[in-house]
C-alpha cells in the first residue's frame, strides 16, 4: 500500500479572499483524497476557526513585524518533524520563505508555488524561481503572463483552475438566506442583482459601473434591486454616488461576511464588471454553482469562467451602459435566467468541483515526487 503524500499548505496572508478560500478548499479537497496535509497560517486571523474546522493539523505562527521569520522557523520545524514532501505555497511574500524554510530542513523537499494574480511578478523571482520551484497558474491568463516574465523551463508551469465546493455553494434558497433577503427589504417579486468584492480606490471591483446601470434601469424595471456586497475605501464614495442617483430604496452595501454562499443564495443574478487585472474571479463560480446566472466583463481571465450565451454575458469592462442592457436581457427573459443558472451549476460540477481540483494538484505532486 502507497502511504500517503505528506504535504504543508503555507498562506502568511489568510486575511478573507479568493486565494485564501482556494487555500481551504484545496486543503479540505486533499484531505477528503487520504492526503497528510498541514495548514500553516498566521495567529490572530479571523479565518483561523475556519480553518480549524477543516480537521487537519494547523500551524499558526505569531503575525508580527518579523512574520518571515517566524514564518521560516516553524516551515522549517514542520518539515524536519513531519518529513514534509512538498510546501505548497499560495501568497507572493511567501516564495522566498517557503525556499529558505526547505532548503535549511534538507529533507528534499520540493517547492509548488500558485500564482492566483495577474500580476507580473517581481525582477529578482522572474530570474530564479523556475529554478526553484514548480509553479501553478489559475488561468491562461496568469500562464500567459507567466511564460512572458518568467525565465527557466517552461515545463515547471502547470495549468490548474480552482475548485468550489459545491456542496456549500448550492442552487436550494435556504432559510438563512430567505432571512437575509427579509433583512435587506426585498420581496419575493425582487430581482436582485449583486456584486460581490472589495470596493478600494480607485475602481474597486465596477461598482460604480453597477450603480450607473442601476440608474438606467430604474424607470424601466423598479423591481429590480442591487446589492454590493464587500469593503474598502470606495465605501463613502459609494454611499454618496448612491444618493446623487436617487437609489436609497434601490441599493444595499453588504459588508463582508464569511457566510458568502447565504449572501449569493440569496441574490438572483452575480454581477462581475471587474475593471481592474483579473486572474479569473472565482466568485463567478461560487455564484453558478449556486445556480445564479453570470453577467461579467470581457477582461483577462474572466471568460475562462464560463460560456457567454449558455452561463451568463460579457461585458466590456467599464461599459455601463453594456452592463445595464444585460441586465436588462434577463429582467425581460425569467426563462432564460432560469436556464443560465442551471447550466452554469452543471457546469461547475463537471468541470470546476473542489474534487476536481485535488484530484489534478494530487496528480501533480505525484509527478514530481515520481521524476524526482
């Protein structure tokens, strides 16, 4: 009998996000596979119970000013304790951490690194990290950018989306999230579209985009209600937009919560019009795995989510107007609104599952182990 692969997941960061989610989910999913899988992550995080209750060791080491440092000796600590095979790492600070942790255990162990942002990376890691490291892209998007800026082999890139868990995210309007609706002030006949994401400056996540769409909706469809689920510092801005369009009854700011699969239960349409880099969106498919139909926008990774025209549109980014004909097409078209959600669910299922992503990173640590 093969023992099974003894893996640390390392995140500094764990502060809420679509990296520190796929963080758990990858976790829960290797854990569900009979991986020997740790979580190392920082004291004090509000995700920590989180995490706790995935039922796997967790690591959590002091958030101070010399995080890497604390975080370099407890990685190296586990590694040595628990003869670690692979540290996979999910956040830009932690590469070198994670290298330094490794090479100091001497144990062998092999570096896997997911690259979750669109963002190019710095001077000195495009030189010397394909020599250190295997490194995972959560879209073609993040590839492209990858095979440009990186310099080494181009075998050490793999392609691995994400995964939801669509057990958590599913298309049945629970109790909870029939609650929420009562407390936002929304009724049964309520359309409610939603956006979902922080709301920083300048552009945060095409909020402002959804209020102006709001506002070419308003005579047209007044059953129709948004909601802008997030924070960040666009918050008073929002606010007062809001009151210049006259969508006081009309609008909700959500602030955040970790109960996001009651607050996308409850909406009836996700709103993505991202204006800023965008590695895919991975509330996308939270929201279709809830069963709600997708309107987002024609940027980076973001097509990769889903099939315009069987899951949900595509707008271009920043288009308002675009936006609000959309949204239009299904406050006319229940039918198809119905019909978009329940493919994108399948959808999910058969491609996007928290099993499927463990299932392929799994069959990546295997390889390398195999080839080592």
């Amino acid at each position: 009998m093969t023992a099974p692969l003894r893996i640390l997941q390392v995140n500094s960061r764990f502060a809420g996000g679509g990296t520190d989610n796929q963080t758990l989910e990858l976790t829960a999913g290797l854990r569900d596979l009979g991986v020997q899988v740790r979580l190392s992550i920082p004291e004090g995080t509000r995700w920590l119970p989180l995490a706790r209750e995935l039922g796997v060791p967790v690591h959590a080491f002091p958030a101070r000013s010399s995080l890497m440092q604390a975080a370099i000796r407890q990685w190296r600590s586990v590694i040595r304790a628990h003869r670690i095979q692979i540290i996979h790492v999910h956040q830009g600070r932690d590469y070198w951490p994670a290298i330094m942790a490794a090479r100091l255990a001497a144990c062998g162990t092999r570096i896997v690194i997911t690259r979750h942002l669109m963002t190019r990376p710095r001077r000195f890691t495009r030189w010397f990290l394909l020599s250190m490291a295997d490194v995972v892209a959560v879209s073609n998007a993040v590839l492209d950018v990858l095979k440009q800026e990186l310099h080494g082999p181009l075998s050490r890139l793999h392609l691995i989306y994400g995964g939801i868990d669509t057990a958590k995210f599913h298309p049945v309007r629970t109790p909870a999230a029939l609650d929420f609706r009562r407390q936002q002030g929304w009724e049964p006949d309520h359309v409610v579209f939603g956006v979902v994401g922080a709301f920083d400056l300048p552009r945060g996540k095409g909020q402002l985009e959804l209020l102006d769409a709001a506002c070419r909706l308003r005579a047209e469809f007044p059953h129709a209600r948004y909601a802008i689920i997030g924070q960040g510092s666009m918050e008073s801005l929002l606010r007062e937009r809001i009151t210049t369009l006259g969508l006081e009854q009309a609008v909700r700011i959500v602030p955040f919560t970790e109960k996001i699969a009651t607050v996308l239960s409850a909406l009836d349409v996700l709103t993505h019009p991202a204006v800023g880099a965008e590695a895919l969106g991975l509330v996308i498919w939270e929201g279709m795995s809830c069963g709600k139909p997708v309107i987002a926008s024609r940027l980076h990774g973001i097509p990769e989510a889903f099939v315009e025209g069987e899951h949900g549109f595509l707008v271009p980014p920043g288009d308002a107007g675009a936006l609000a004909e959309a949204m239009r097409a299904l406050l006319t078209d229940p039918v198809r609104c119905r019909r978009f959600g329940e493919a994108g669910r399948r959808h999910i299922i058969r491609h996007f599952s928290r099993e499927i992503l463990a299932r392929q990173v799994n069959e990546l640590y295997c390889g390398l182990l195999t080839n080592q």
